[in-house]
C-alpha cells in the first residue's frame, strides 16, 4: 500500500472549523503540489478527504471526484484513520487529504512505532510505502515534498 498523507493547503481564520476556506496563497500551494502529484500517481489511486472545507478544496484541485470521510475530520486519532483507510490495503493507493496534529503522528507512528507528533507543513506531502519483505512489515518514506521545496524546483 501507498499511502500520500497531505496536509490542506493554508486556509483562512475562523470560528467554524469545518468551513475554513483557503486563502489565495492556499489555492496555489495546493494546485501546485496537484499538479506535481497528477505526475507520480498510479491509475485508480482513492482520494480521501475530511468534511473540512479547506480539506475539500484542496483534494478537488488534484481530481473532481474524491471521498469524503468524517474520520479523517480535525480531531480523529490515528487509529481512527488507519482503521477508516484499511491500513495497510495491499496493492492500494491512497491519497489523504487531511490535518494537524494526525498526520504528524500517523507519519511518526507508520514510520517510528512510536506515538510522537511530527511537524508536517500546509500543503506538503508525506508519501509512505508498506511492504512486507521475508515476513517482515516495512514502511518506507518514497517522498516528503513541501509547498516551499516544489517552487524551488521550478
């Protein structure tokens, strides 16, 4: 399995959580590392988003058609969304558009066996691989690309 964790894109100030909407510097992180992602993904890929708006908007700029999940909302816990994903799917590929402090720790977890909280940038990506090889479970990280880095490649 394949498994993108990206983080939505900067959004605006709120009270409503769920209805943050990006900011136009938002709508540009998130078009850019689409464009960057339409290049390296696989067909039939799953797309997965939170009810978030600023979750939404993001995914929606990578593909018109995506799933939205209330597990992956702001306050999920990791064995929320690992259980909403089917971690780990064998033979999957799944892009999820989701938040802080989860995807932190769902990188920190997947990665270290350990429950830390992992600083991950707006609009960046995490791109894990799980494998199974001679009977023992790995998970590499193939990518970690920020909004900040892909202009730089430009």
């Amino acid at each position: 399995m394949d498994l993108i964790l990206w983080r939505h894109a900067e959004a605006e100030e709120g009270s409503d959580d769920l209805a943050r909407a990006l900011t136009h510097r938002g709508r540009q992180q998130a078009s850019n590392m689409a464009h960057w992602l339409r290049k390296q993904l696989p067909d039939g890929y799953r797309l997965l988003a939170s009810e978030a708006r600023r979750s939404q908007q993001t995914a929606a700029l990578l593909a018109k058609s995506y799933e939205i999940l209330p597990a992956l909302n702001p306050n999920a816990s990791v064995e929320q969304v690992l259980q909403a994903i089917n971690w780990p799917a064998p033979g999957q590929t799944i892009v999820l558009v989701g938040h802080q402090p989860y995807i932190g720790r769902l990188a920190a977890t997947l990665m270290s066996e350990q429950p830390l909280l992992w600083s991950v940038k707006k609009g960046a990506i995490w791109w894990l691989s799980h494998r199974e090889k001679h009977g023992i479970e790995q998970v590499r990280l193939k990518t970690m690309l920020t909004p900040a880095q892909l202009e730089s490649l430009r």
